[in-house]
C-alpha cells in the first residue's frame, strides 16, 4: 500500500484564511456526537481551502468515502472501487489542526503566565523584585541644537 502525499501551500490567500476560519468557527459549534456527517463535511470543505486543486479534491472525496470495493454485481453497478478511506480522528483532525497552526488560525500552545501588576510599595517593581522594563533596550534620543 502505498502512502498518498498531498502538498498544502505555504502561504494562503486572505479570502482563503476567511473562508477557512469562517468554516472553522461553524465546527467549533458543531455537535460532535449528533451530526458528525455535517462535522465531516466541515472538515473536508476546510481541507478544500488549504489543499486548493486536484489535491484538495482528492483529499475530500477520500473523507468523504465509505471505502467500497468495486462490485459490478451491486444495484446499481460499482464498476471501480471507492477511494481509500482517510481516518478522520487519527489522520485528518491531526493534521488539520497542525494546518491550522502553521497558517496562524490556533495558539500553538498556552499563553505562559504573565505578572498579575501588584507592587511592592515601590513603583514600577512587581512583587517578584522584576522591574517591567528589566531587559529592555534603552531608547535612544536625539538632541536638536
């Protein structure tokens, strides 16, 4: 069995982030449990977005199959089989959000904690002893004459 590659482009479009962050937020409120024929067909529009052509389409029609085998006797005749199915929980969901990521669309990971601002009496020195410009470069100013 051989292993399908499909190439998303390293750069998108505004009109294509929109669309695949307006399709995004409508599976964000999909229900899961209730209507995974709609989250699926959510997932291979998003995927119709980041792998635009003949990939794309080949990608979804690959969600989107029952993975058949060609059987000439069935009513009506399936004279060539499905494409091969591609696992939607351990093939696409992954590498949709690891998309998501690259074109910017979902935090890569938790935001680290920042100081809460409480001084210590002292101004402008959080209760830690940091200074809120310790490391910063001094400005430079010019002197008119």
């Amino acid at each position: 069995m051989s292993l399908a590659t499909f190439d998303a482009p390293a750069i998108l479009s505004p009109i294509a982030l929109k669309k695949a962050a307006d399709l995004h937020a409508e599976l964000g409120g999909a229900e899961l449990t209730t209507d995974i024929e709609r989250t699926i067909r959510l997932v291979a529009d998003i995927f119709a977005v980041f792998l635009p052509g003949t990939a794309g389409d080949r990608f979804r029609a690959r969600l989107l199959t029952e993975g058949r085998d060609a059987d000439p006797n069935a009513e009506p005749p399936r004279l060539e089989a499905d494409p091969p199915p591609i696992d939607l929980t351990r093939q696409a969901l992954p590498v949709l959000y690891w998309l998501l990521e690259q074109y910017g669309m979902r935090p890569t990971g938790p935001s680290s904690p920042s100081p809460n601002g409480s001084t210590d009496g002292q101004t402008g020195t959080l209760n830690g002893g940091i200074s809120s410009t310790a490391g910063a470069s001094p400005e430079v100013s010019a002197t008119s004459s």
